[in-house]
C-alpha cells in the first residue's frame, strides 16, 4: 500500500478521501468528535469499537435510530454526537490505518484543503528537511481493483497549490501537475457532483454527501491522527 511505503520516506502524510472519508472526518471532528480510522466494516470492526469505547459507523443504506452513524457526512450532521466514532472504509480510512505511528497522518478535503496546507507551512512542513506525501484514495471498481478519482485528485491539488503558494519547496511531478489540475479547475464543486463518483452518490439516493464533500474551504478544522484517532488541531 502507498501509505506505508511512504510513511517512511515523509514528514507527514495527507490523506485525501473526498467522497467520502475525509470529509466525514472533518464533519465528526468539527462536533468534537474523535474518529478512528479501519480498514474494513466487519466483526474485528466491532471487536475494535467496543474496545476502544467508540460507536461503530455503519453502511450509508444501514442508517437507523439505533445506529445513525456512518461514512455519510451528512448523516453524520444529522446524528446525535458521540465523542469517539469507529469509522471504517476500504479507502482513505484504510490508508490512515495503515500510514503507522511513525509519521504525521492528517486528513484533508475540499472542506479543508486550505486549513491543512496552512498547518503544514506553519508546522514547517513541505521542505526538503520535512517532506510531505499527499495521498489521493481513489476509488474500487466493482471487481476490487483500483480505480482514480477525479474528486481526490481536486482535494489533493486543493492542498498542494495552498502549501506552495506558502512557500513550500520543490514539489515532485505529480503533485505540481495536481496542483495545477485544481488551480485549472473552475468549478472544482460542480466537476465532482459531474464526476464519476459524484454521479454515482447522486443517483444512489446520496447528492446531499456531495453537496457537503464541495462545501469548498469552509472549515478550519485539521484533523491530525492522535493516540490512534482523528483529532482536530486547527
């Protein structure tokens, strides 16, 4: 996984997982929640939550007054507060999970994008000395394999362009040419409601996730990975 080959070659790691675990995350920590990341919705899943004391998130479809949690952001908004939330995904949660304790793991978003690249520059990271990786999820296909999100890679570049316009140094390639993707972009909003996964949350009965998961620059929140959940810092 890229996480872990990177977790060892960078300062701090961005995790980017528009629709919709970085934008979940955001919406918990931003109620005073602390989120800890899974990699899969399952029994260990659960063995895990009622370790740790959190509430479990469970699928969008699975939302009830008894279990109102989820990777939904806004079923998130909806439910009542938990101060800690298990919230398991085979994307960006996975990802954060397995980043390890070793290096800063932060959680990043349209929400966010520009909150996370000013901590970053003022937590003098985005140098030589103190390298940023920034992980744009993806999404599956229906056989597993991994496909490219357009929304992550708008949230990645989103991120990107803030830190280097802060002086960041020397960005590889891929995340110049991500940065210059969103800075090219319009109407970042309205390309990923357009997207593949925009589409796809919308005609499932789920165009309110994507409404929340463009709400661009709107929160100052920086959730940092803490003693192994989520926690905002900004």
């Amino acid at each position: 996984m890229g996480a872990e080959r990177l977790a060892g070659e960078v300062a701090c790691l961005v995790v980017v997982d528009v629709l919709s675990f970085t934008t979940s995350v955001t919406v918990a920590v931003e109620a005073g929640t602390r989120v800890f990341p899974y990699r899969w919705r399952d029994e260990s899943a659960a063995v895990f939550a009622e370790q740790v004391g959190a509430a479990l998130a469970v699928g969008r479809r699975a939302v009830s007054e008894v279990s109102p949690w989820s990777l939904s952001p806004a079923a998130l908004r909806r439910a009542p507060f938990t101060p800690r939330l298990v919230l398991p995904s085979p994307n960006g949660s996975a990802i954060a999970a397995a980043a390890g304790d070793d290096v800063t793991v932060v959680a990043a978003s349209l929400r966010n994008a520009t909150a996370v690249g000013q901590w970053l520059s003022a937590h003098g990271y985005g140098t030589v000395e103190h390298p940023v990786g920034v992980i744009a999820a993806g999404e599956r296909w229906p056989d597993g394999s991994l496909r490219p999100a357009l929304e992550d890679l708008l949230g990645a570049g989103a991120v990107i362009a803030e830190l280097l316009a802060l002086g960041g140094e020397l960005p590889s390639p891929e995340a110049a040419m991500a940065a210059v993707a969103f800075t090219g972009t319009p109407d970042p909003a309205a390309a990923v409601t357009s997207s593949s996964s925009g589409r796809e949350l919308g005609e499932g009965g789920f165009a309110d996730d994507v409404a929340v998961a463009t709400e661009l620059n709107v929160s100052h929140v920086v959730p940092v990975l803490t003693d192994g959940a989520f926690v905002g810092v900004g």
